[in-house]
C-alpha cells in the first residue's frame, strides 16, 4: 500500500498541455496555507492570488506538493521565512503556467482563470527585495523553455535549491563523476543533488550527486551512496 502511494506521489508530470515559464511580480492577497494527512505523513501547500504589476492581471498561485519516497521528504522546502501574510506583501513567484500536480487538483479549491504553481515564491521585506519562502525541489522535464529557465535559476545554489528526482528522465544530464557511481549503484532510482552549469554538454547544465537512493530487496529505501542523515525525513507523526 505505502509503495503504492509513494510511486503515484512521484509520478508528477503537468497533466495539462505544456506549460510555459512564468516570472510574476505582484501584490499577494488572500494567502491560504494547508497542512493535511496523507495515510502515512503530513502535506504542507499554499495557495493565494498574485495581482501581476503593469496590466493587472490575476493569477491563482498555487504550491507543488511534498514529494514522498519512502520515509524521506524530497522536498518542497518551506524556508521558514515569517511572512505577515494579512498585509498583503510583493511577491516574486518564478514557476510554470497550469497546475504541476497529478491529479491536476488542488484541495477543495475550484481551479480556473490563469493559474501558475510556483517553482519558487520570494517575500518582499522592508529591507530586502525579496526572500526565499518556499523552494519545490522535485525535478521532472517540463518542457523546453521551463526546463532551460528553473535549471538556470538553480545554477551554482545550494540548499535550499538541491533537488531530487527519478534518475532516468532528467533532462540535465549527469556529471561523469555522478555517471561513475550510479553505474556502480545500479539499483538506485532516485537521486539528491546539485544543478551546476557546464560547457560539457548541449544543454549547458548538468546534476551532481549527493545521494543515490532505491530499494533494498525487501522494497525498503535505502541509501547507496552519501550520508542518509543529510535527508529529511518525512514528517509521519499523526
């Protein structure tokens, strides 16, 4: 049962037409945040509407989920910021057009007009132009122009923009030394690491690795390579 529900949490391509890239600035309003129970740990997302400077138009912004593997959290990252959110703070959210989530549905929210999720959402403060609030860190393809915007944004940073996926169907591909030792832990699935830039290859970017994980014989995760306390765990105290 729990595996079950680990794969479907994991299998999250956008599941609408493809989406577009978007940098949105704005003024936030009617911030909602959710934590709820989800068999066997807790789910954190937000969600609020975005009014875009110069034309005004409005966007619904929503999160991406945490994404479960195991007994680990492999992302999102909620930074912990404080936010006086009945302010109405300027935001930054940098994300794709639609909803990244699978099933595309958001809580009990009815999902219509123009809606972005957030790949990373910035605060405004009164002396900062913005703070990192929340960072997603699962990595799946979006489409091309998606895909060269967030792995730019993710360039040369770490935490709280490593990221996680699935080994097979990233789109950066893998530094040769990260090559080495996932040919050497060929059942690892998923991965831990870091986006650096690179002329070594035609896309410009590519993944270092931090952990390798996958299942042992019994179908329990396990870490084949890299320190298994560097990964948080998901939080399963109902």
């Amino acid at each position: 049962m729990r595996t079950s529900l680990i794969l479907i949490a994991l299998l999250a391509p956008l599941a609408q037409g493809a989406p577009e890239p978007v940098e949105l600035t704005g003024t936030a309003s009617g911030f909602r945040a959710y934590r709820d129970w989800q068999s066997y740990y807790w789910r954190d997302d937000f969600q609020f509407t975005l009014k875009e400077d110069g034309a005004g138009k409005t966007w619904r912004i929503i999160s991406r989920e945490p994404t479960p593997a195991y007994h680990w959290r492999m992302g999102t990252t909620l930074t912990g910021l404080k936010v006086d959110w009945s302010k109405n703070p300027r935001v930054k959210v940098v994300g794709v057009s639609g909803v990244d989530r699978q099933p595309a549905e958001f809580h009990d929210l009815k999902l219509e007009g123009d809606i972005a999720t957030a790949v990373v959402l910035y605060v405004e403060g009164p002396d900062t132009k913005g703070h990192e609030f929340y960072v997603n860190n699962w990595f799946h393809s979006w489409d091309a122009r998606a895909d060269a915007a967030i792995h730019k944004l993710y360039a040369g940073k770490k935490a709280p923009y490593d990221v996680y996926g699935f080994i097979k169907g990233q789109v950066a591909p893998f530094s040769k030394d990260a090559q080495a030792l996932i040919a050497k832990h060929q059942g690892a699935k998923m991965f831990h690491g870091l986006i650096r830039k690179t002329k070594d290859n035609s896309f410009g970017y590519e993944i270092e690795l931090l952990h390798l994980v996958g299942p042992d014989k019994g179908g329990n995760g396990v870490v084949f390579f890299g320190d298994p306390k560097t990964i948080p765990f998901l939080d399963g105290k109902k």
